[in-house]
C-alpha cells in the first residue's frame, strides 16, 4: 500500500544522525578507523514526502517513509591519528523506518510549548516554512526556543548548507541523481547513490564517511521500486522549485530567522500538519503528513538492531587501527595477498582482548526501588539530588527517570540553562535501558563529573534562589 506523494515544506533537522540509529557505526574515512564523532547533524528543507508500506516474512508488515528536499549531512571527527576532519555531503532524500519515524516523534521536547506544528526536541528540530496561521505571540516564542536551541548551536553549519544552495551546480538531481541517507531497515545507515556521480564533482561522495556504514550506487533501481516516472518528475520539479526559492532569498546572517520568514513569502500556504488544538493530548509529535494513519501505532525496535555504546565503538577503533598498523609494520615485504589474511587474524585477536576489556565497563545488576520525589524550589538542590541518585547506584532506568524530572523542575524555575539539552539526552538514552542494570563504573564516573560541571557552571542567582519563578 502507497500513500500519495504530499507537499511538505518544512526546515526539519536531526541533531545527531549516529544517535538516533544507535550508533550502529563510527565510520573510516580514507582508510582510518573514525575514533569519535564529535558532530553528526542532518539539516533539510523539505518539499515532498511519502510512505510506503511493505511486507516481510521475517519482519512482517512495516513502513517506510521517504522525504525529499535540499539536505546536507555534516560531521565533524576524530581519527585514530588524532586528526580532526570536517566533512559534509548534499542530500536530497531521507529514507526512514517506521520504527526509527517512531524514536524520533517520542523523544523529549526541550521546550515548554505545546505547539503541534512547531517541535524542538531531543532528536529532531521541525518548523514549518509556512507560519501565516501563527499569532505575533507565537511567533515570538518560536523565534526565541529556535534561536537558543537551534541557530545558535549549528548557525556555522546551516549557514553553511545556505551557502552550498545558493551554488550553481549543487542539488543537480538530473545530472548526477538522488543522494539518499537512509535508516530503513534492510540498508540501514547507508548512502545511495547513482553510479552517474563517476567522474563528477560528486566523485568523492563514492567514499566513506564518519558515521556511515556503507556506499551503494542504486539509488535510481531503489525509488523506481517505489514511484512511478511521474512521481520522480513531480519530486525533481519540487526540488529545482526549492532550490530557485533559496537560491534568492536574501538574509540577514545575525537573523538566520529570516532567512525562513524571506522563503515563507513564495511556499505554497500548507494545513495545520496535526489537525490538533495546541493543548491536545497526543502520544506523538506530528512530522510528516503520511504518517498521520499511524498517530497512535508504536513500532518496537527490532532485536536485530543494536543500540550500541559509544564510547564502547571507540575503543574498538582505536584497537583495530593499532592492530592493522602494528601488523604492516611487522609484515613489510610480504605480499598484499598474505597481509590481509595476517591483518585478519590479528583483527579477531585484538578483538577478543578488546572484549574482555569491555567486559571491564559492563554494566551490573541493579536493586528496582522507588525513586525519592526531586526538589523543585532551588536548582542547586536539584542538581545535588540527582548526584545522590547516581552515586546511590539506582537502576539505569530510574536515573534516567531521575533526568527527566529533574529536567522538568529546572524549567520551572528558569526557561533555558546550557545543559538542559545534555539533561534530556541522558533521561531519553537512560529511560530506554533494562530496568535491572545499573551504571558501569566508567559511566557512573563520567556521569558524576558532568554533573559537577553543571553544577559550577550554573549561575549564583539560581543557586540562592529559594522556590519557583513561573
């Protein structure tokens, strides 16, 4: 079953591509291992979207939601050499489980607005690029949570994804076809391509990147498996449509929200995305129009899907890295041949010790017991609460339970702290863990520290202050 292909014009962003797909790789690039990723942000502007539903026997029925627009993926990361790299990559599609649609509509809001059309969440940033139905106060409030929590933080990059628009030769889909990242679940976390990218400006794009699992050149076999020749039509007209609106729409560079009020003018007037009330209960943020038939229906996330540790992909990294150099260095002269199966069989070796050091951080049984009710009155006091109930060795999910509430009565007392994002992070990763582990040592440690940081970073007015400031 096919939905309609649908207008959707929307400024939609993914802060952290690895976070939302758990992690499920770190990435080379160039033929290095990635050791970190320090930034990993999907930015768009959309024009289209559709779902599909489709049928497995294993997986049986599920959905898969497409999205096209003018999208850049960019990344900055470490390699094991300990070199820094920046990279980026156009985008012109997005392709998403439903599983994965599903994480992304439930993850925290980091604000206290209740607007079914506006999100500003843990693990998605959505504006609409038409807000004529929006009041003056609305309008205000938007301007302002948009400002702290999105072009503050990634003004460098969306200005620079503005920049790669306004080129020429950039989003050319006819030339050199779709750039497609995707999160479904039978290719998942790779980067379709069209095998025209061959001897282009694009030839690069042929190649890994941090937080990347593979490359593939199908991209055109991929969507004629899913839209008919006129939909491909109507969506490569939407994105050249797209491209002339913000290839010429001026800004002011220190009011990046003009840049959406200047293209608001030429986007075709779109609905209410939900339907809903501002203050309507509803269990899922409204994203995409396709997915409105699925309001209420929650995809578990499949057990062949890990959620992987970060910092435990880090370690293997910087293991393998060195195990590959250490045996070159040992087998000089010998034949390519024979090195790879040398490097191989190194590789499972250092692959075991790598595991029994990880073995090391695993996480412990943990006792279930309620949670003491946190302080509301004083940020201090909420912050030492939540360092007790850490250093208490609370089950990971009630410190996660812990994170939210805290979270919640800190905004009570003040709209906007720089760790109110790190506090949301950590409750929406935590409260997604078995309820009878606890903390390893290393993240009981590290999460201490951060604590403390937050904590000596948070102004003196707040510390004294004594109840709510509403």
């Amino acid at each position: 079953m096919k939905s309609d292909l649908t207008p959707n014009y929307m400024l939609l962003a993914i802060p952290s591509w690895g976070e939302l797909l758990g992690y499920p790789t770190l990435g080379k690039y160039a033929n290095h291992y990635v050791s970190k990723i320090l930034s990993d942000l999907v930015l768009f502007f959309t024009s289209t979207e559709k779902s599909v539903t489709v049928r497995n026997e294993l997986s049986g029925e599920s959905t898969i939601y497409f999205l096209f627009g003018l999208g850049y993926y960019y990344t900055k990361f470490e390699l094991t050499s300990g070199r820094y790299i920046t990279d980026s990559r156009e985008l012109t599609g997005l392709m998403i489980s439903d599983f994965v649609y599903d994480s992304i509509t439930t993850s925290k809001n980091v604000t206290l607005d209740n607007d079914p059309d506006v999100i500003i969440a843990d693990k998605v940033v959505k504006i609409p690029l038409d807000l004529s139905i929006k009041s003056n106060t609305q309008l205000s409030f938007i301007k302002g949570a948009l400002m702290r929590n999105f072009f503050i933080p990634y003004k460098d990059i969306f200005l620079e994804m503005v920049s790669n628009i306004k080129t020429d030769d950039s989003y050319q889909v006819q030339k050199y076809g779709h750039m497609l990242l995707s999160a479904e679940e039978h290719s998942y976390d790779n980067f379709f391509v069209s095998d025209r990218i061959n001897d282009t400006p694009y030839s690069e794009y042929e190649n890994l990147t941090a937080g990347i699992n593979d490359v593939k050149y199908s991209v055109d076999e991929l969507l004629k498996q899913h839209f008919s020749n006129s939909e491909l039509k109507k969506i490569i007209e939407a994105l050249s449509y797209l491209k002339t609106i913000f290839s010429n729409t001026t800004y002011d560079p220190m009011y990046l929200f003009s840049i959406i009020e200047n293209a608001s003018n030429m986007i075709p007037r779109t609905q209410n995305i939900s339907g809903m009330e501002k203050n309507e209960k509803r269990q899922k943020e409204s994203i995409f129009f396709t997915a409105e038939p699925r309001i209420n229906t929650f995809k578990k996330w499949p057990d062949q899907i890990p959620i992987n540790n970060k910092t435990d992909l880090e370690i293997m990294a910087r293991r393998l890295e060195s195990s590959e150099k250490r045996v070159q260095k040992k087998f000089e002269g010998v034949s390519e041949e024979e090195l790879k199966k040398v490097i191989e069989h190194e590789k499972v070796i250092d692959e075991n010790r790598t595991d029994f050091e990880l073995r090391t951080l695993k996480r412990t049984k943990a006792t279930i017991r309620p949670l003491p009710l946190p302080p509301y009155d004083n940020v201090l006091n909420i912050l030492l609460y939540l360092k007790r109930i850490v250093e208490d060795d609370y089950p990971i999910k009630s410190i996660g339970e812990a994170f939210d509430l805290a979270r919640d009565n800190i905004k009570r007392i003040v709209l906007h702290l720089d760790y109110l994002w790190d506090m949301s992070k950590i409750a929406n990763m935590y409260l997604r863990e078995d309820a009878t582990l606890g903390l390893s040592l290393k993240e009981k440690g590290e999460l201490l520290e951060k604590i403390s940081l937050w904590i000596s970073s948070t102004p003196e007015n707040l510390i004294k202050r004594g109840r709510p400031q509403y």
